[in-house]
C-alpha cells in the first residue's frame, strides 16, 4: 500500500475515541504493514498512571484501522505486543492480501466519521435486546467479556461506586490540574475535550441514573440524577433510562488491555452502525480502590475495562465533535528500501 492508501487507513484509525482525547497513538507504515506505538509524551500520569486506558484507546484505534483496510478492499493480520524490545510498539497490522468487500465492511467504515461521544441525556428509548445481544458476540470475538448492568442491585451498586470516584476525583488537585491542561475552549483545538460537548448541568435537562464526569468542576449545575431504587416500577415518563454495559477481560496487563480496545472499537462501531452513540462512565474504574469494589460488588470474574452509557442520541446539530490531529503529525511512511 502507498502512503496516500495509509494516510487514509490511519485518518480512520484516529478517529477512534481515547481518553480525554489524548490520542496517544503514533504510526509508522510500509508498503506491508503499519505499526502503533503508545505516544507516551501525550500520558495522563494522575488518571492513568499504569497507561492502562490509554492502551485500550490505541486498541480501538488499531480496529479502527482493520474495519478502513476491509473496506478498501484488504485483509488484515494483528500481530499484538510484537516482541522487538520496544515497549512502546503496541501492534503491527500486516496486509495480507485482497477481501471481497461485505455490506457489512462498508458500514462499519461509514460510522468511522458519525462516531463521537455523546455525553448529552439520550432520548428516552431503550436499546434493542437483540442489538445488545450482538454487541456482546462482538465483544467476545476479542475474548471480551460484555455485561448490561440490568439488576436493580447492580444500578445501584455502580452508580453508588461512579459518585465515589467522582467525589474522589474532585478533592484531588492533581487530577484537576491535569483535567484542565485538556479541556478546550477553542473550537478549533485538535485534541482535548471541547468544553461545549460537556453537559451544562441546567435544570431543564432530563434527569438520568447514571453521573458523567464533571469536565469543569465547580461550573456547572448539579446533574439531576434520577436512580432505580427510589421508585423502579414508576419513573419519570421523560426521564433518560441508557442501556450500561460493562467491558472486561480474563487478564489485567497490556495484551489484555489492547483485546479490550480493540473490542471497544468495533462495539462502538456496530452501535452506530444501528443509530446508537455511548459514552463512557470510566470514573470508578479510574481509581484502583472502587475498580476493585467493583469487581468485588458486581461478583466479577475478570477485571473491568470500560463501561459504557449507550442509547439513541437527541438531535446533534450544531453539537461540539472533539477535534483530531492531523494525520500529517502521528503517521510516518517508510517506503521499501528507504
């Protein structure tokens, strides 16, 4: 493949959502081949020191690249944690050879672009049982576990952890300083959260069961939370009800981490394949002491990776879409003999 051919493949693949939007992924292609490596100038050393869910980002972001290859036409091999010394290179997607394009390649490479974060109430529609069901086949396919949070117990038990973190997070000043340096009041940033995706807090917004985090701290109104246990026969007849679902795996290190991505990346893509955007509810999985009550809680066999808000988005007109770098900054083209 040449570098205009990669060039698009990895325009795809940065397309993939990372925490804080810190894309911390880089890319080296040849004719055969395109490595990721974790760019570990872009770390967040108080949320995520051990890099564990920066390494799951750059694992959606290698299926990402998959899902563009097969669309154009490629079969792709992944070859993760190539042993070469360099802790850095976090996988290298080989071509290998030509695919017939399916319906279903072309409509995973279509929600590439409509893919972004939606951190905004979700229209109050539940997400279908069978999409749910094949969410979880996808996941499992990277030998990822999936799991709705459905039990009135388990709501309560999660969304009991999620305001800890919170709480938590919010009495740090290191976390605070860090989560400032990427916050974005230009429309134009490249990277970092736009403050105008971030939910303002007002009154009228529909209530929901679930807390987002809190990008600008002390700004904003309280969220209205409406929770299952104070009436779960009767809710409020417009209040937000998402479908949550938990991402995880057997193991707990690098190579776990990417599988976890990279389920990530084609679970978020069937989504909105089918019309359903998420976003991530990752504060009790941020800090070691909830992550643990949550495996402990939920009676996880496993450790948590991601989990997940998902349901059917309000209108998204003229709604802020967080900002990547340019393709030019992340990808360098090592073309056959050079």
């Amino acid at each position: 493949m040449d570098e205009q051919g990669w060039s698009q493949v990895v325009a795809a693949a940065t397309r993939a959502p990372s925490i804080h939007n810190t894309q911390p992924w880089r890319f080296v292609a040849a004719p055969d081949r395109l490595d990721v490596y974790l760019d570990t100038e872009r770390a967040l050393p108080v949320l995520d020191p051990t890099g564990r869910q920066q390494i799951i980002s750059c694992g959606s972001a290698i299926e990402f690249a998959v899902v563009a290859l097969a669309a154009a036409g490629h079969t792709a091999e992944v070859d993760l944690l190539p042993d070469d010394g360099d802790p850095d290179r976090l996988a290298t997607v080989r071509v290998a050879g030509p695919r017939e394009t399916s319906d279903e390649d072309r409509a995973l490479a279509a929600a590439i672009d409509r893919r972004h974060t939606v951190r905004a109430a979700f229209q109050p529609r539940a997400v279908p049982g069978d999409l749910v069901e094949r969410l979880e086949r996808d996941a499992a396919s990277f030998g990822a576990w999936f799991k709705p949070i459905a039990r009135s117990e388990e709501e309560v038990a999660t969304v009991f952890l999620i305001a800890r973190a919170e709480e938590m997070e919010q009495s740090d000043p290191a976390y605070l300083a860090e989560l400032q340096s990427w916050l974005r009041t230009d429309p134009g940033a490249v990277d970092g959260v736009p403050v105008e995706a971030v939910p303002s807090g007002d009154p009228q917004t529909r209530p929901s069961n679930w807390l987002i985090r809190d990008f600008v701290v002390g700004e904003r109104g309280e969220q209205q939370l409406f929770r299952a246990a104070d009436d779960p026969d009767a809710p409020p007849p417009d209040v937000e009800r998402p479908t949550v679902v938990l991402m995880g795996t057997d193991d707990d290190d690098r190579y776990a981490w990417l599988l976890a991505g990279r389920a990530l990346g084609r679970v978020l893509l069937q989504a909105t394949a089918e019309g359903v955007a998420a976003s991530p509810l990752t504060q009790a999985l941020d800090w070691p002491a909830t992550r643990s009550r949550m495996q402990s809680r939920l009676s996880l066999v496993g450790h948590p990776q991601m989990l997940l808000r998902m349901g059917y988005p309000p209108d998204t007109s003229g709604q802020a879409v967080s900002g990547r770098r340019p393709v030019a900054d992340v990808l360098r083209y090592e073309p056959a003999g050079g």
